[in-house]
C-alpha cells in the first residue's frame, strides 16, 4: 500500500469518527435538553395541581395568570392567594409527584411575608430518608409575589441522567470503539513504518554484502590465473583484499548476531575492572589502522589521569568504542577530525567521541538511537550502513546502568556523551 492511499485512509477515518463523535455528542445533548424539558413540564402540571387543590383546601382564588413560574432549571415558585400550611403543602405534593412518577428528592420553602425570608419546609428524600433539615442551597426569594412557595430538586441532574443510562452506555460503546479503531490506525501505521524500515535494513544489507563479495569474487578470478605464481607481489595484494573483505563480511555478520542476541535478552555482562583510558587507546590505533586506506583522518585523544578504572563488560564496551568511531569517521567531513575525550563530572566519567560532521537536524536526533533508523539522504546512498551501530550502543548502555546522550548542532558536528556510573 503506498504512502498517499495509507495518509488517505487515515483523512479519511479521522474525518469519519471526528463526524461519529460529534453526531453522538448533539444527539446526547439533544436527549438530555428533550428530558429537562419533559421533566420540567411534568413538574409545572403537578405543582399546577397542587395549586388547584391548596386553593380549594384555603377557598381561595388562583391567580389569572399560571401560578406556577420557573426561576431555574431545578427551582419553581408557585403563588398562591392564601396562608400556606406547611403539613397541607407536603401532603399534597408527595400526592402530585407520586401520581406524576416524579421520583426525586426535593425541598421546599414558604415565603414568610412579615420577616421578608424564605421559611425553610423540609428535604423530602425520594427513597423515604430523613435527612437533617439543611438547605442544599438558598432558596432565592420571588418579588412579584406575596403568598407562595418555592420548591427546588437539588438531585434533578442525577435523575434525569439515571433516566439516560443506555444512552450514556451506548456512548462509552461508541469511545470504546473509537479508541479501538484509532489504536488499530496507530499499529498499522506503526507496522507500515517497520515494514518501511526492514525493506531498508535489507536493501542496504544486500548493498554492504555485495561490495566485499564481488572484491573476494574478482581477486579469487585473478588468484586462479596460471600466471599468478610468477607474481608474487600481484599475489599478496589480492590475497590481502580476501582476506581484509572476509573481515569485512566477519565484521557485518557479527553485527547483527549481536543486535540479534540482545533483542532476545540472551547476554550477560561480565563485568571487570577495565582501565579506561588504556581500552580507549588501543581501540583508537586499531581502528586508524583499519582506516589507512588512503584517506586522511586525524584522531585526537584527550584523556584524563583521573580516570582509572570502569566496572564493565570488555568485550561490549570495546564495541561500543569501536562502533561510536566507525560512526564518527562515516558522518565526518571531508577531512574527518575524530575526537575522544575521558573526564571526570562529580562521581562519573564521561566518554565523549566527537566528530566535525555536518551535525544532525533535532528532528532526527532521538531517532538516530532506533533500530535500522537512518537519516534520510534522498537518492544518495554514500554512507555505508545498517543503522544498527547506536541502537547497540544504547541497548548496552541501558544494560550497564549507563547514560547515552547525544549533544549535535547543524553544520558544527556532534558530540556522543557517555556517563558512567
């Protein structure tokens, strides 16, 4: 699948579950205004009828106007033209909110018109509690009118959303499933990525073994010449290139056996006292001497007389000398200025290899430490490579307690930092 059909599909399902949330959240919203309105015209019709028959109970008149007025979404007042009694009231509108299965806790008041305050009634519990006689809220008084009471539901959220659990159930079905759908984008995308990077890992692999083979090919051609006898010199040339481009292949082979071993989990660190400094210059000649080839590269070691000893594995910190290196001398300029630094920073010692490189873009720059991660060049191909050599220096870091920074600015080179414990 190509890159535009794959960012295609993901426009695509992202627009239609940005569509799917958005249609489920107006429907919710359009429920819960639907319910609210169901309920608070339930709660007029009642409290209208429990108006009626305190006017009858008081002979008295209603008012010509709808006595029942609603001052918020949870808080009604209604007039009446007569004394209220407070016993007569409850009673009537446990009546009224039974007939209308308005199952809910409330509280009253009734406007005391010689204090001017809202005399508190009673908290009536849906489920028969009794509950102390404290005001939820304050219940506001109402200027237009003189004989009335106000009444308010201090539970009415939770009851109307108690009344929509299956619609808040299929909502947490629909996120479920959206999270799902967009994980399941997360790991093909994430797949896809991997899938980009073996294509790559073996593409270059097949390049960096084809080199040596076709060197170990042509001299193995010239060596079988019935005249190569009488050339002696002719003859220790080309057995050196067989022999330097068997290394060559020894040395990718071992590469990836060992990212192979560590990403099993299968090695110990064996660790020893190992003098630094020592380890770091014979690591360096070694590989000036794998470098003679023509092209000129100065190494720099600067090493510090307080650093003697680390507690590691030889064999896996001699490689990741060697591998810090190698990936210097690749990534330098033209003329390639390697540096290797030791110091001491409080407790721990720091290996510093630095190069003169172009440097790396911050987008790159933890990346760079991911398996087969190469940084992009376009069509050219002039650094040889798996980009397997940091993520084994990092994985081996990781296991000796080790710290692996990298400090690098474009165009001014890059510095890979080690801090040892």
């Amino acid at each position: 699948m190509t890159r535009n059909k794959i960012r295609f599909i993901v426009i695509l399902g992202a627009f239609a579950i940005t569509s799917i949330i958005v249609v489920q959240v107006y429907w919710l919203r359009n429920t819960w205004n639907i319910k609210e309105k169901q309920f608070s015209q339930t709660v007029h019709i009642a409290l209208f009828e429990v108006a009626e028959k305190m006017s009858r109970y008081n002979q008295s008149v209603l008012p010509a106007t709808n006595p029942v007025n609603q001052l918020s979404a949870s808080y009604f007042v209604v007039n009446l033209n007569s004394v209220i009694d407070a016993n007569i009231l409850e009673y009537y509108l446990k009546t009224e909110f039974s007939i209308h299965n308005i199952i809910t806790d409330y509280e009253y008041a009734i406007y005391d018109c010689h204090d001017d305050k809202m005399v508190y009634g009673k908290y009536v519990s849906a489920k028969g509690e009794n509950k102390p006689i404290n005001m939820s809220v304050d219940l506001p008084k109402y200027s237009d009118y003189i004989y009335y009471f106000g009444i308010n539901f201090p539970s009415m959220r939770n009851y109307l959303g108690a009344d929509m659990t299956l619609w808040f159930i299929f909502t947490a079905i629909l996120f479920v499933s959206v999270i799902f759908f967009v994980y399941s984008i997360f790991i093909i995308l994430q797949q896809k990525r991997y899938s980009e990077l073996q294509k790559d890992f073996i593409n270059n692999m097949t390049h960096e073994f084809k080199t040596p083979i076709s060197s170990i090919n042509i001299s193995a051609d010239v060596l079988a010449s019935p005249n190569i006898i009488e050339q002696p010199q002719r003859l220790k040339s080309y057995s050196a290139i067989i022999k330097q481009e068997n290394q060559r292949l020894n040395n990718l082979v071992e590469k990836v056996l060992q990212i192979a071993h560590i990403e099993k989990g299968g090695y110990e660190l064996k660790k020893e006292a190992i003098q630094l400094n020592n380890l770091i210059t014979e690591v360096v000649e070694n590989h000036q001497r794998q470098c003679a080839n023509g092209r000129s590269i100065t190494f720099t070691v600067q090493l510090s007389p307080e650093i003697k000893e680390v507690l590691a594995d030889k064999l896996h910190l001699t490689n990741i000398i060697y591998n810090l290196l190698d990936n210097a001398v690749k990534y330098s300029g033209v003329v390639p200025q390697v540096t290797v630094t030791t110091s001491m920073n409080r407790d721990k010692i720091r290996l510093i290899v630095s190069d003169n490189g172009p440097g790396i873009d911050t987008e790159y720059q933890k990346k760079i430490f991911q398996k087969f991660f190469r940084i992009p060049t376009g069509n050219v191909h002039n650094v040889k490579g798996f980009g397997l050599g940091l993520y084994y220096v990092l994985k081996v870091c990781e296991a000796h307690g080790w710290k692996l920074y990298l400090e690098s600015k474009v165009g001014k080179g890059s510095d890979f930092i080690i801090e040892m414990i």
